[in-house]
C-alpha cells in the first residue's frame, strides 16, 4: 500500500520545533498508528514544492527524514538484549547529509532511552548503532557495509535509489512533490528485528 503525501498538505509556518512540541502533546491523544500518519504530513510541510525539486539536499529536507529515523523507531521491536540500557544510538555512516537537523534529535527518548547521534566513517564502528542511517556517499561500499554490520540487529536506513532492493531496511523517497519508504522486510526478518504491520501498510513498496 503506497502512502505518499503533498509536500504542501499542511501548513506549520516552517517551524520544525514548534511542530515537534504540537507532536508531543498529542502523542497521549492520538491513536499510535494515526500519530505517525500525523508527523508525516506535518513534518513534510517543512518545505515547499519548489524547494524539494530545486535543491533535494537542504536542511529542510533533511529536517524531515531526521523526524522519519525517530518516529521509525517506534514501529521497530528489537530482539531482548539488543538495545543498551541507557541510550539509543542513531548513527549517520558517511558524508552526513543532516547537517544541524539531526540536532533535533537530541534530548529525545526511544523505548525509554536517551537519543545519542554518532557519525561514522569506519562500518566497524557503526556496529555499536541501533538505527544507522548509510549515506549516498557510501553506495559503492554497501554491500561490504551491509555484511559488516549483519548480525548485530541495526536498523539500517537510507535514501538512495536502489537501497531498498539492495539490502537497506527502509528506504526514504522522494519523488517531486510527494515522499514515502519501501521496506526490505527479508533484510530486517534476517537480522531479528520485527517491523509492525502498521508500518509495513505505509510502504510503497515491500521486499520479501
């Protein structure tokens, strides 16, 4: 089931942190499943239609997929023992797209843990992540990264043509005014992580 929305749907006056906070407030309110239907629209209100097409890696852009890599988690249940008992490591492998956007991350909680961001250069390294997010600049490498990383229960994430077929778990799209994610279910079912259903429907496309 594809789920793509306008980029224009709605309207936050492209204050990512007042967004965050109306977020927040709701998450008692609103059923889980409708929650993250919600961040989606809002956060992809961020920037405009002309933006997107004229310059696909702005801070906007990437305002949204660091919300994306926070709200996945949410959908993801780890095997008992992977997660550390404090802190939750979202890593970024690569040249980092991010920028300061991933700042918006810190000081959250996922599963009860501190969020921390890491930027790695080394795949040996990334080993100690829970979410990895494996940049563009990596793509010639990644199947050297996807078997060096295998087995230590990461959700791997990225946003690069072909990613998803190739092993990535999910993968961000984004296709003139509309976004959206495939899922590379055998991927994450191979590592022992297990993704709701909820979000397996949100999926453009998924990969058995």
């Amino acid at each position: 089931m594809a789920f793509l929305i306008r980029a224009d749907a709605i309207d936050c006056h492209h204050d990512f942190s007042g967004c965050t906070s109306r977020l927040s407030g709701l998450r008692e309110k609103i059923p889980f499943f409708s929650l993250f239907r919600f961040v989606l629209i809002l956060s992809l209100s961020f920037f405009s239609p002309h933006e997107v097409k004229a310059e696909p890696y702005q801070a906007g852009e990437y305002q949204v997929k660091a919300a994306f890599l926070l709200n996945f988690a949410n959908f993801i249940q780890w095997p008992q023992g992977a997660l550390g008992d404090d802190t939750f490591t979202i890593g970024i492998l690569g040249q980092d797209p991010f920028g300061s956007a991933s700042d918006s991350l810190k000081g959250k909680t996922v599963k009860g843990r501190k969020v921390v961001i890491k930027r790695y250069d080394d795949p040996e390294d990334a080993r100690e992540a829970d979410i990895l997010f494996i940049s563009a600049s990596e793509k010639r490498a990644l199947p050297r990264i996807l078997k060096t990383i295998k087995g230590n229960s990461i959700l791997t994430v990225g946003d690069s043509k072909d990613f998803g077929r190739s092993g990535v778990m999910i993968n961000l799209l984004l296709m003139r005014k509309r976004v959206g994610f495939e899922i590379n279910l055998a991927a994450a079912q191979r590592d022992g992580l297990q993704i709701s259903s909820n979000l397996l429907k949100l999926a453009q496309e998924v990969f058995e």
